[in-house]
C-alpha cells in the first residue's frame, strides 16, 4: 500500500493544481503500518489530502478521513457522497 501511495503522491505532487486529494481504496490493512503513516505524514506536509476507503475493512485507525462500505455495490453511491463533502468542505 505504501509504495502505491508514494507513486500516487509524487505524481500529484507534479500537478499544478492547489487542491490536492489522494483516495486510497483497500480491502485489506498494509504490510507495514509504520511506512503508511510515515508517508501520510508526508502527504500532510505537503498539503495532499488523503482519504482512505475500505471495502469490507474499517481504516479508520489509519486514515484521518476514511469511509468503509460493506459491499463493492456500495462503492458507487459511497463515491459520490464523499465528492460531494469534500468538494463543499473547500
């Protein structure tokens, strides 16, 4: 998880944009929990907002803004709630 997040982050971090999101999507928790959080860490340094989805898994004790929907059915509607709270959180 962790080497997928920092490609996803450098990458972003490239975009000329000032808002930034990162969605992370998992049905399972990291290899290794230290190198997550060492590079949220990162991210909230660099301004990336990170949001952490789980598919039949709770990631709230890893991700400050996470949801968990209990079906991959659900990932459509649970999607479009999120855009809509972040997009009016700006």
């Amino acid at each position: 998880m962790a080497e997928a997040m920092g490609y996803a982050a450098t990458e972003l971090l490239l975009r000329p944009e000032d808002r930034r999101l990162l969605l992370v999507l998992t049905d399972g928790i990291p290899d290794s929990f230290p190198a997550v959080q060492e590079l949220l860490a990162r991210c909230r340094e660099s301004d990336i907002e990170v949001v952490g989805i789980g598919i039949q898994i709770d990631v709230r004790d890893l991700f400050r803004v996470a949801l968990k929907v209990a079906e991959v059915a659900d990932l459509r509607r649970a999607l479009f709630r999120l855009a809509e709270q972040m997009l009016l959180a700006v």
